[in-house]
C-alpha cells in the first residue's frame, strides 16, 4: 500500500476543534473531503506533516499551537471605529465579518466584537488566531 509523500494529490477528511470541544470546521460535517497537494503550502505545515506517510484510510490525531496555526492574537490588531464611519446602510452586529481598508490601503477582514453608541470594535485577527487547534484527519485517497 502506497504512502503518501511530497509532490501526492491527497484527499482527506478532516474534524477540526478548539480547546473546548467546539468544531470549527469538519469536511465529515460538508460531506464533501479536502483534496490538495503535499508540499504546495496552501495548509498549516503541521497538518501537511501529519498526513506525510500515512496510508488510505488510516486517521491521525493532531493538536497545533497558535504559533504553527494562526499565530497569537496580536491586540494591536484590535481598534476602535467611530460608529458614524459605518456606511448608514450596513448593519452592524457582532460576529459580523467586514473587508477593511487600512490608512495605507491595504485590505484586511475584521470582525466586529463589540458596538456601542459611538464606537464598533473591531479584531482584524484571524478567527483561529491565539487557539489551540485539535484535527483528527483520515486520509481517503492518493489521487
């Protein structure tokens, strides 16, 4: 039985939580598996390597810390808006995603994590950014 190995077409399913149990992704819950390729980056390096050198249908266990995930929350990342910023027709709630442009034009997407009368908070880290991240991954098929 073939293992896989850098430069392999690879198709796996994947359930994917936080430290406290709740699922931030699962391809089992999609119903539809992961494919991509071993050594093209496009996934966190430590899930790459941990499906290097399985065979089809073995699953692995895997925690990442946020320094080879997300990286840590970073505060400075973390601002306050004037509400009267918001275009009048945008409704603002929290949890809601926004795409940013920052004094430099740069784009980025920032969730709103708190809304005042005057002020909207927003956290242009990534969601997963600061979290422990726990995969059990099975590896269905090399294409």
């Amino acid at each position: 039985m073939a293992q896989a190995k850098h430069g392999d077409t690879v198709r796996v399913h994947y359930h994917g939580t936080l430290e406290d149990g709740t699922v931030f992704s699962s391809t089992y819950e999609e119903q539809e598996p992961f494919e991509f390729t071993l050594g093209k980056e496009g996934v966190l390096p430590l899930f790459e390597e941990a499906v290097i050198g399985l065979n089809e249908g073995e699953t692995v266990n895997i925690s990442i810390q946020p320094k080879d995930g997300y990286g840590e929350h970073k505060q400075e990342f973390v601002f306050a808006m004037d509400r009267k910023q918001a275009p009048e027709d945008l409704k603002l709630e929290v949890g809601k995603r926004l795409q940013i442009r920052s004094n430099e034009g740069k784009t980025a997407i920032a969730t709103i994590t708190a809304i005042t009368d005057d002020t909207v908070v927003l956290d242009a880290n990534d969601p997963l950014a600061g979290r422990t991240l726990s995969f059990k991954i099975e590896l269905l098929q090399i294409v």
